[in-house]
C-alpha cells in the first residue's frame, strides 16, 4: 500500500453519495481509506481543517485536498 486517503463528510445525503462513489472505488491495495463522519467526531475538525479541507464531502489524498459538491462548510459543523 502506498498512500493515504482520508474523507471526510458530515453525514448528508451528498457526503452518503461520495462515500458510497468514491471512497469505494479507491484500490485498497494503492490506498488506506479511512471514513471520518465529522458529524459524530467533532473532535476531528482541527485536523480537517489543518489538512485544508474548506467544507465537506472531501477527501485528502497524500495531503492534497479536493473537494466534492459543497454540502456544507467546516463552519457550520461546530456545535
């Protein structure tokens, strides 16, 4: 395995969609896929936004972010 990916959602109907599109469709064997739902680990913002994720769904590959749609910004996700 040779790289990391890490997406990051809130649990919406579009981040549900990209999971279930893209973290899926990554190889497992070029990529560790982890699932963040931001939603229900709160906690995990800083290091989302550290990595630059602006809103989510969004996935950070080897450190590079991209962005899919615009379901919601990190803002809106602090309780």
């Amino acid at each position: 395995m040779s790289g990391k990916a890490v997406f990051y959602h809130a649990g919406c109907t579009v981040c549900l969609d990209a999971e279930r599109g893209f973290a899926g469709a990554l190889d497992p064997a070029a990529y560790a896929v982890e699932v963040v739902h931001l939603g229900e680990t709160s906690e995990r913002l800083a290091e989302a936004e550290a990595a630059g994720v602006k809103s989510v769904p969004a996935f950070v590959i080897d450190g590079a972010v991209y962005h899919i749609n615009h379901g919601a910004d990190l803002s809106a996700l602090r309780g």
